[in-house]
C-alpha cells in the first residue's frame, strides 16, 4: 500500500486522455463508453467531458448520477506495468454556456463544429468520492 496524494493521481489521470465511464441504465444494467477528458482533471478530483444532451449517457445520468471510471496509463520502464485507476463518482450535467467556455479545447471541435455554441451540447463534471490505484507495485485508495 502507498499513499499517493489527489495531486499527484490528477497529475497522472492528466496524461491519459480516454476513460471508461460508466453509467446505469433505466434496466439497472451497466453501461461504458470512452469518453476524452481533454486533460482537464483538477486537482479535487473533478473530470470534465462534453457530449450531447440526447445520449443514452445523459439520460443515464439523470436518473441515477453514481458513475464510475476507469483509467489505463502506459506501461512504464523495464516492463513495469501501467497505472490503472478506478473511481467512483458523482456526476452532474452542466449546461451553461460559461462553463463551456471555461473547460474547451481547440481539438473539441473535431465533435462540436460550433465550439461552445453547438446545440444540445452539455458538459458532464464527475466529482470523484473514491479513487483506487494500481501500478503493479503500489497501491492504495483516496477519499475525496
């Protein structure tokens, strides 16, 4: 067991572009899909990720906000083997035209052509409550 701090795993989560998020569906089933988080990971645990309000993940969302994801680095030297990270959070659907504004990449708008004015677009932030890491070597959990 290690104690890495928040700071140090949003610094690593920061270098893995996809994740895995997961919501539960309307059946109780689970349900994944990658999802980009732009690099923008905060320090309090926060991740970002845009996608459009007709989404089977939105509606998911609405109806049960508990989320998961799940994160895999790249292998590390001499074949040590890469970080994965799992997390458990709370997600909210955020629709504010400043907010957009706040966390947009240039490269978003290979999905959105109208950037941060693209109808029906929204802005899902996943507040982190437990994160668990695993490098081969260490590993350990923090709550958020």
């Amino acid at each position: 067991m290690t104690d890495r701090t928040l700071e140090q795993i949003s610094k690593t989560m920061r270098d893995i572009d996809f994740t895995m998020l997961f919501t539960r569906t309307e059946n109780g089933a689970l349900a994944g899909r990658p999802m980009s988080n732009n690099r923008d990971v905060e320090f309090q645990g926060d991740s970002y990720f845009f996608t459009y309000d007709s989404t089977r993940t939105v509606s998911d969302i609405e109806s049960d906000p508990k989320v998961s994801m799940s994160l895999q680095g790249s292998a590390g030297w001499l074949g040590k083997p890469p970080i994965f990270i799992a997390i458990e959070g709370t997600a909210e659907l955020i629709r504010d035209k400043n907010a957009f504004e706040e966390h947009w990449t240039k490269d978003l708008e290979r999905w959105f052509e109208k950037g941060v004015d693209t109808p029906g677009m929204v802005l899902i932030k996943v507040h982190a409550d437990r994160i668990h890491y695993w490098d081969g070597e260490e590993e350990g959990d923090i709550i958020v």
